[in-house]
C-alpha cells in the first residue's frame, strides 16, 4: 500500500479542484450562450422554411373559396 513518502505528494495535491462557487458562473454563461445560440438556429430555420412554403398554400385557398 502506498503512503505519502511513496508518491512524493500529500493526499490533498492530486490536481486542481474547483470550488462549486467558481465553476457556476462559467455554467450559467454557458447555458445561457448556448440556449440563445439554439434558439437563434431554430429561429432561422422556422424563417427558411417559412419561405420556401410561402407560395405553396395560396393555390389550394383559392380553389376552396371557389
């Protein structure tokens, strides 16, 4: 079993360890980044293809008011 005279290190060095205060703030700009960039596609993707069927419905109208 090793001891801390075996890895050079004491227990509490094994890395860099965030605190939950400092990891929150770049979640919540990441989140918040993310959900306006998705929001953004899906907004753009609704306007594509609302153009694309702009003129597809009007025929149909006019033949049912007839």
């Amino acid at each position: 079993m090793a001891t801390q005279h075996d890895h050079g290190h004491a227990h509490g060095e094994h890395g860099h360890h965030h605190s939950v205060s400092e990891d929150r703030v770049p979640a919540f700009v990441g989140l918040i980044v993310g959900s306006a960039f998705i929001g953004a596609v899906l907004f753009g993707v609704v306007q594509w293809t609302n153009a694309q069927f702009a003129g597809h419905g009007e025929g149909a109208k006019a033949e049912a008011t007839k």
